[in-house]
C-alpha cells in the first residue's frame, strides 16, 4: 500500500489595503523678506482623524514655467503626525505653495490647499564698509529699497552726539 501525502498551496493575488489621508497646511504669510525664513506647519491624519507620525512630507510648488511640481522642503511628522519645515528663499517671487505626503504601500497620497506667498525685498537695507570712521575719512553706505523710498541718515559721535543730520534723501542718491 503506497500512501502519497499532498499538500496545495494556492496563492490568491490581492491588492494590499490602503487607508486615505488628508494632509493639512497651516496658512503662511501672505509676504516675506527675502533670505528670511519662513515656517510651514500642518499636520497629516488619516481620512478619520487618526494622526500619522514619523512620516515624510513636502512642502512644493508648481514651477510658472513647466507647469510642473516643484520640491521646496521636506520634513517628517512627529507623533501626533504634525510637522514643522523651515526654508528661506533667495529670489524675488510670487508662489503657490501646498504641503504633500506621497502615500505609501498602507497610505494614500494627499495634498493640501494652495496658498500664495510673495518673497520681497526689505523696504530698507544698508551696510557700511566698517563700523568706525575717523574724522575726515569717507563713508560709503550700500543697500537696496524700493523705488522712490526716501530714507533719513543721522550721524552720531561715539558719546552720542549728532554730527550730521539729513533728511529725505532720495533712494539712489550719489552723494549729500
């Protein structure tokens, strides 16, 4: 008597489940001074509220140009699936910015709401070639504002005297 011991094994292809999500972005300021930074903040939850940490988020942009996302700053979120990004931005423009979680094999993609931000020049911003001048020697004074500014200068001593006085001086002006 042979006896044959079989065993099948099927294997059923299914699509792993997936869980939404919903990304929120905090509203940023409208403006902000070029080089400064600027903090995004939001959190990333489940569809029903549940937060999701130790995740990566972006924040991005649509490129003007190729109509395309752009990467601006990545983070991740902590515990209570909030996140905190930190960027500066070098040029003078205008953007939309949106916070993104990518999804993952259990998580689904989500982006948040677009919101405008504007990076601007200072209204006002100087510098000398040094801090002390001794009497008779030149001071050149350097910056940028905006057009038709006016600024005041006020030269003191160092015990605090007014040396020199001027108002209304328009901005690009050569000299005194």
């Amino acid at each position: 008597d042979e006896r044959y011991d079989y065993s099948y094994v099927s294997f059923i292809e299914s699509e792993p489940e997936t869980y939404q999500t919903k990304i929120s972005l905090n509203r940023p300021p409208s403006s902000v001074i070029l080089n400064q930074p600027i903090t995004f903040t939001g959190q990333l939850q489940t569809i029903d509220g549940s937060p999701l940490g130790e995740m990566p988020v972006g924040i991005a942009t649509i490129s003007e140009y190729t109509q395309n996302p752009e990467l601006l700053a990545v983070g991740v979120t902590d515990s209570s699936g909030r996140f905190s990004i930190s960027r500066s931005f070098q040029e003078t423009t205008t953007l939309s910015v949106y916070a993104y979680f990518a999804g993952s094999q259990v998580f689904e993609y989500s982006n948040s709401n677009l919101y405008s931000i504007t990076i601007e020049k200072p209204t006002l911003s100087v510098t000398t070639e040094k801090f002390s001048y001794e009497t008779g020697e030149s001071l050149k004074v350097y910056g940028y504002a905006n057009s038709n500014d006016r600024i005041n200068l006020v030269l003191k001593s160092p015990t605090g005297q007014v040396v020199l006085s001027k108002s209304n001086i328009p901005t690009g002006s050569l000299g005194l």
